[in-house]
C-alpha cells in the first residue's frame, strides 16, 4: 500500500515539476531528478509486488496437499490440520 502511493506522489511531483519547466520556472536538473524519483518508485512497487506474490506462492505450497505423482492433479482446497 505504501509503495503504491510513493508511486502517486511520484507521479504527481513529476507532473508539477514538468510544468513548471515547461513554465520556465524549473530548470532540466530538478526534472531529471523527479523523474529518477518516480522510477525509483515504480522499481520499488515492483519488487513489492514481486515479493507479495513470493510469499503467498510459498504460503500455497505449505498449505495445499501435494501429490506424491507428479502427473497427479493438485488440488485445491486447503486442509487446516490442528493438532
């Protein structure tokens, strides 16, 4: 969630500084550096994103029964045992 809204404010930085470029009243450097800044955020949405999918792909694979033949079908729905 955080990262998704260091991507708005990115966005929205970049935004204001291209206008005031396009104003004349920012120069090229403060527009090359929001526009690293929002790249930066956009790579660490990514990864986020990456990650979150890691996660709950190992969670699944810790959850779910697997199949001693590999031809066999896995299914899926999970079985909580407690002890």
């Amino acid at each position: 969630m955080s990262a998704r809204r260091a991507v708005g404010a990115s966005k929205e930085a970049f935004r204001d500084t291209r206008l005031r470029y396009q104003a004349g009243l920012s120069n090229e450097v403060d527009l090359s550096m929001t526009q690293e800044q929002l790249v930066n955020a956009l790579v660490r949405r990514l990864f986020a994103t990456v990650d979150v999918n890691v996660t709950y792909a190992r969670m699944l694979r810790e959850l779910l029964p697997m199949p001693k033949n590999p031809n066999d079908p896995v299914l899926t729905q999970l079985t909580l045992h407690f002890p």
